[in-house]
C-alpha cells in the first residue's frame, strides 16, 4: 500500500514538472530495423525529444548496458535458498547535451548518436533461469533528481560461431543400443546415423534410423527430440554455489512405427535458437542433443519399472556459421547484409587444433563474405521437458526493474528444399 501512494505521489510530481516546462515526450530510434549488432560494431540512432519551449536542464543523457544474470531456487530437506549470479559486460552513461552537472539550454529536435560495443561480447539469451540482456535508454535529465526517460529499449547482440572452425562439426554421427527386455531372449536394436555433428538455424537435421526388434515386444512409434530425432535444449545456470539444468524441448517429432519397415528417414529443421556454448559468458551455457527413443507398449505398471524405452542421445553443435563442404545456403538480400564479416575458413584447422571447439571464433569485420548473411528471427519460449520440475524463478529483473519479456534475434538461413532420390 505504501509503495502505490509513493509511486503516485512520483506520478503526480512527473506530471506537474512535465507541465511546467513544456514537457511533451522523448523516444530513442534505433537505426537498425531489426535492433540486432555484434561486438565491435556502432550502435547508432537518434534521440526525438519534443519540448514547447527551451528548457534549462542538466543534459541529455544516454544509458546503454548489458549484462548477465541468473535467479534459481533449490529446496531440499524441506528448505527453499535462492541463486544467483551476475556479470557485467557495458555500462556506458554519455551526455549528448550538457555534462549532467551545469545546467545549459536545451532545446526539442533529434539528437543523432553513436556508440561503439566492446569485443568479446557474449550473445543475447533469454531463458528460465537467467539472460544475458542488451538495452539502451535516453534520459532528459532536469535536476539530480528529477529526469523524463524514454522506454527501456532492447536490443540483440549476435553470435557468431563458424561450424568450419570445430574439428567435431564436419563429423557424421553413428549411434546404436541394443537391450534385452524382461521374459526375451532376443534384444530390441536401435541405431541412428547423421552425416555431420554440426547444423545451422534453418538448416534440415536428417536422421536416418534403423530398428531390429525380434522379441515380442511391441513397440508403438519412435520418438525424436531435439532437446532443444530427440533433441534437447539443456541450459546449465551456474551461481557461485550451485549450478543447476533446465531441458527444453525445441523439436519433438514422433514417427508411427510399420512392422514391415525397419528403417525410417526423418528430418526437421533448426529454429531460430542461440548457438552451442554461450561463448564469453560464464554463468550460462547452452548445449543441444538429440534423442531418439523406442516407445514400448507396456500397460501392466508392475513391468514399466523394469521395461523402459530404449534411447539413443547424442550431441548437437548448432552455429551461425554453415559448414562449406555439406550444404550452401541460398543468397538472400535483406537489411543484414549491413554486417559483414570473414568468410569461414577452410584452411585454420591447425590453427585451432589446440583450442575448445566451442570457443575457438575470431572474426575480421572489415572483410566481406562470400554469402549474404541470413535473415534474423525471433526466438521462442519452448516447453519444459520436465515442467512438475520446475521452480519459479523469483525473477526480480535486471538492475534498472526491467521484466518486461524479449525475444532476441538469430540468423536463420535459407536452403534449397531436398531432391527427389527417385529423379
């Protein structure tokens, strides 16, 4: 109760300085359509600030941050302790009028600026349990106390992660698992085959499964997950004390078992999803596997316990950069074509033999590609795979109260659709 008087009480002040010095409004434009940038570049734009009159005032001030956190809770032996973590990556505070300490004339109009990001950013990622959250914000500053801010504005820092700069990318994938059922002599075989470890955003997964069942148990039809033919999204939140795993399922495909087949081809493609690894950021990591899994028909609860289905997993490497020698995308012309970066290299595998697959990206920003980048999606929420699991959050937002939702931008690339084996 104390808090909604105080915050009206603010309301009613904000409206009575707005009136009297001819206060009408001020945005932040980014230039960039979709709001996405990668470390190094310019976030540029202008600051619309419409007055009646001239004012006297402080300055006005850009604010541009970025930042990492993560929020978790644990409850065991019937106690319930909080998480979290915290890294900073920019804080930059600027006057593009006055200096925020005397008072000079100010004056409506659009007031351009430019702001150059640090290297080595970590890229945006919005899940459960933390964010790594980019945003930018102009503030007409009246008094040390007093100030009118525009809204809070978010934007994408991108990632790049080049699939030909990891050894394991380029590698097919062979997985197989027998198991042999209560009350069968004979095993239930299960194996999987890709033809690379690595994929882009876009780009078709295609999973070539083969199954030998001779025993009598049924099985109904095969599960894929892409968790995150399965695959899973696992997210690991690290804090100080404790680290915890969140799975989301990003793709589930189930495909209907015939008893006069035993091998299927199935594919699904790669959404708009952040690449492996979360490189340069400490208290998040994100990694991809894939799950196939026999589902067996079982009724009677007493052989569930011992009669589980037989699964398949393997690891995913998904980046942002194709790998050349599988499948090249299709050109495309879009606004990101503004972004330019080197092409990937075919040649650095000695180079990079001594680094981690999954952070082992240099970038030159001054060359040109040899493809025009890719157009940019939005990310979505994906479910649980376990949501009884789940805790909530205690989600307090990031250091300016910011909790409003944002989807963050990835590259997703364009392919030509598979040819007919039978043309």
């Amino acid at each position: 109760m104390e808090e909604e008087v105080e915050c009206e009480a603010e309301q009613a002040i904000a409206a009575e300085l707005s009136k009297s010095i001819g206060f009408q409004r001020i945005d932040i434009v980014l230039d960039h359509p979709q709001q996405v940038y990668y470390s190094g570049h310019q976030v540029s734009g202008n600051v619309h600030l419409d007055l009646d009159e001239a004012v006297s005032a402080l300055g006005i001030r850009l604010k541009c941050k970025g930042e990492a956190q993560v929020y978790f809770t644990d409850r065991s032996a019937g106690i319930r302790r909080k998480f979290s973590a915290f890294e900073n990556y920019i804080h930059v505070e600027s006057y593009l009028v006055g200096d925020g300490k005397e008072k000079s004339t100010i004056t409506g109009g659009v007031y351009p600026f430019n702001l150059t990001l640090p290297e080595n950013l970590p890229c945006s990622f919005e899940g459960r349990y933390g964010r790594v959250r980019y945003s930018i914000r102009a503030l007409l500053d009246v008094t040390t106390i007093y100030r009118f801010s525009t809204n809070i504005i978010p934007f994408t820092v991108a990632p790049i992660l080049d699939l030909n700069r990891d050894p394991l990318a380029l590698l097919p994938i062979n997985v197989q698992q027998s198991k042999v059922y209560m009350g069968q002599t004979e095993p239930l075989s299960l194996s999987m085959s890709l033809p690379v470890h690595g994929y882009v955003p876009g780009q078709a997964i295609p999973i070539k499964i083969a199954m030998t069942n001779n025993t009598t148990v049924v099985v109904k039809k095969i599960r894929i997950v892409f968790k995150k033919v399965t695959l899973l999204f696992v997210v690991t939140y690290h804090s100080t004390e404790k680290s915890r795993k969140h799975k989301e399922i990003v793709v589930e495909v189930e495909q209907p078992v015939n008893k006069e087949s035993d091998a299927y081809d199935v594919t699904f493609d790669v959404p708009a999803v952040p690449p492996t690894g979360m490189i340069h950021c400490n208290i998040i990591d994100v990694l991809y596997t894939l799950r196939v899994e026999a589902c067996v028909d079982v009724s009677e609860w007493y052989y569930r316990m011992f009669q589980k289905n037989l699964k398949l997993r393997t690891n995913i490497v998904v980046g942002t950069v194709p790998l050349q020698n599988y499948e090249s995308p299709q050109k495309t012309n879009n606004m990101t074509e503004g972004f330019t970066f080197h092409p990937p290299s075919t040649t650095a595998a000695k180079e990079y033999t001594d680094t981690s697959p999954l952070r082992n990206l240099e970038k030159d920003e001054n060359a040109k590609p040899n493809l025009s980048l890719p157009l940019y999606e939005k990310s979505q929420i994906y479910r649980s795979s376990k949501p009884d699991r789940d805790d909530p959050t205690g989600d307090d937002g990031d250091s300016d109260g910011e909790v409003k939702p944002y989807s963050p931008m990835y590259r997703v690339y364009k392919f030509k659709p598979p040819q007919n084996e039978n043309n």
